[in-house]
C-alpha cells in the first residue's frame, strides 16, 4: 500500500511539473508575440495585371517574401472575392494579405506591397 501511494505521488508530480513547463513556454511564446507596438495589414495582389507571370503562386509565398526579408508576419490572408474582367489590362483578382509591424511597411513598400485599406490597425 505504501509503495502505490508514493508511486501515484511521484506521477502526480511528474505531470504537474510538465504541465508548469509547458504552461511557462507557451507564455513566452504569447508574451513575444504580444508585444512590439502598432501591427498594420498590408496587401500585394498575386500579379499586377492578367496575363504576365504571376508574382505569388501561393500565399505561403507572398509570406515568405515577407519573412526572407526579415519582416515579422504575424498572420496571412488571401482575399479573392471581387469579380474580375478577362482583358490583360484587368487585375487578377487575388490578393495577398499580411499582418506586420507598422514600422517595418517601408521595407514592405520596397518589395511592392501597399498598405492594405480593407484592414485595420491594432495595438499590441
């Protein structure tokens, strides 16, 4: 009896000790990302017009741009809901959106993106 009872203890510990660690790593993980300031969305269509090569295949691309040049995205959207005409003049009718850092839009703008109208800002 007094085995068991020092085995379920023991257990007991090695869980609530797991569950303090993961608790103290997922606060860090939310604490970094919390925190910086002002974030903005911002926007790069998949090409800027029809028939020429297509900027971004994906949105993990437009993404990884951003994150190759050192720009922190903190979440990614594909807008795709306005009807488009088939002229090559027309846009494609895909955009890239992507929520960054406010004082990282101009190394944003130097690779073609815009700040982004549809979306709003927030305080982090």
């Amino acid at each position: 009896m007094k085995r068991t009872s020092v085995q379920i203890i023991s257990i007991v510990l090695i869980l609530f000790s797991g569950g303090v660690l993961l608790s103290l790593a997922c606060q860090d993980v939310f604490l970094n990302e919390q925190s910086g300031g002002t974030t903005i969305w911002i926007e790069q269509a998949s090409a800027p017009h029809q028939c020429i090569p297509l900027t971004f295949h994906s949105e993990e691309e437009a993404v990884q741009q951003l994150k190759a040049n050192n720009i922190r995205v903190f979440s990614s959207d594909t807008r795709s809901a306005f009807a488009v005409c088939r002229a090559c003049s027309c846009p494609t009718g895909t955009v890239y959106l992507a929520l960054i850092y406010e004082e990282q839009l101009g190394q944003a703008e130097q690779l073609g993106w815009v700040r982004s109208e549809s979306q709003s800002t927030s305080e982090e």
